[in-house]
C-alpha cells in the first residue's frame, strides 16, 4: 500500500479514536451536571417560597392593621353610646359596630388562613433545605469521583494526540491538507474501506478503474460520488 495512503489510514483511526472520548467526557460529567442542576432547581423553589411567604406575612400585617383599627373603631362606638341623643344616632352607631364586628371577623379568619398558608410553605422550604443540605453533603464526593474519571479519560486522551503528533510529523504536508480538507466535512468518515466494491462512506457502487486502483493501493484514491479517501480492508476484498 502506498505509504502515504497508509499513513491518512492510520490518521483518520487516530482522529476517530480522539472523537470517541468526547462522549466518554459527556458521560462521566452527567452525574455531576445532573445533580446540580437538582440543587439548583431545589435552590430555586426555596427563594420562590421564601418570596411567597414574604408576601403572605405582609398580608398578614395589613390584616392585622386593619383587626387593631377595627378594635379601636368599635373602642370609640362604645364610648360614643353614652353621649347618643336619639334614636336615629343610636341606629347609626349599631350600624357601624355591625359592619365593624363583620370585618373584625373578616380578618380574623383571614390571619388564620394566612398562618396556615406560611405554616405550609415555611414545611416545604424545610423539607426542600434538607434535601438540598443532603445532596451538599454528597456533592464533594461525586465531584472527587468526576475529577478522577475525568483524569483518567485525559491522560488516556493524551496518550493518543501522542501518537497523532507522532504520525504527523511523519507525513506529507500536501496529504495532510487534503485530508483536513475533507475531514472538515467527512469527520470521522474522511477514510473509508471499500466493501463489495462500493464505498462504505456513501454506500455508492464505483466503478472497476477506481475500485481496480483501490486493490492496487499504489496512489490516494477518493470516492467519485462523495470524495472520501478509499482503501481496501484486509480481508481478501481483492479477490472477491
């Protein structure tokens, strides 16, 4: 096989072998992605709690505004019934004691349904910060143990862009663009084995000139309908 095929081969494995640890990467930080993205939905939920029950205990003081000026409305009402002067101030001033006991009542229940509603959310935030303290307590070990899949993923990684480096130095110059170039587009299937004579790239039949320079492998040779390098795979393709 011609050395300079041989060697865009050898590159095009190489680069295949560097993009399958991209999601061997992916994989080993899920775990760790996943779980902050818990603890800060958890964090999330907390502060809109937080934020609710702020407004409801704001309530609750209006309320219990209004209950304190209701109680010294009603406070004036009995003093003012001793200074009554007929029946038609008497009738007026129950009136007012009437609507001020109906929205005395009013907002009594309204501050008990109120301190229910923070009760509520104040359990709920307790319940999330424990969940949220609980995966805290996990996450410096699942970081550890991300870090140390990561390393060892990178060291492994380095060893091959050595022998990437390695083979480069080795290469055509000229090839090596024309194989960049295509990898641009092809990625990970810039070289291609021909199998039944058609390429395993585009799965187009080619024709016996090009399929007969494949088994000679004397020159670079490229797929005429999508461009890829060919080669012939050793497994007595030649003589099928």
């Amino acid at each position: 096989m011609n050395k300079h095929l041989e060697h865009l081969i050898q590159l095009s494995a190489i680069d295949k072998e560097i993009d399958a640890f991209e999601p061997q990467i992916e994989e080993a930080k899920h775990k760790l992605e996943a779980i902050l993205a818990t603890q800060s939905g958890i964090s999330a939920q907390i502060e809109q709690l937080q934020n609710e029950t702020r407004d409801e205990q704001i309530k609750k003081q209006k309320n219990e505004l209004h209950l304190a000026e209701l109680s010294q409305k009603l406070e004036e009402n009995s003093r003012k019934s001793s200074e009554v002067r007929n029946e038609r101030e008497m009738k007026s001033l129950q009136l007012e004691e009437e609507i001020a006991k109906e929205q005395v009542s009013f907002a009594n229940e309204e501050i008990e349904r109120l301190e229910r509603v923070i009760a509520n959310k104040k359990s709920k935030i307790d319940d999330l910060e424990a969940q949220r303290a609980k995966i805290d307590t996990n996450l410096a070990s699942i970081r550890a143990e991300v870090d140390e899949k990561l390393s060892k993923i990178e060291a492994e990684r380095q060893v091959v862009f050595g022998k990437k480096e390695q083979l480069v130095s080795q290469m055509n110059q000229k090839g090596l663009a024309f194989y960049q170039k295509i990898r641009r587009w092809a990625k990970n299937s810039t070289a291609v084995p021909v199998r039944r004579q058609a390429c395993m790239g585009c799965y187009m039949a080619i024709n016996d000139k090009t399929y007969a320079e494949v088994i000679k492998g004397e020159e670079i040779t490229t797929c005429p309908h999508c461009g890829r390098l060919l080669y012939l795979e050793e497994s007595g393709e030649a003589s099928a």
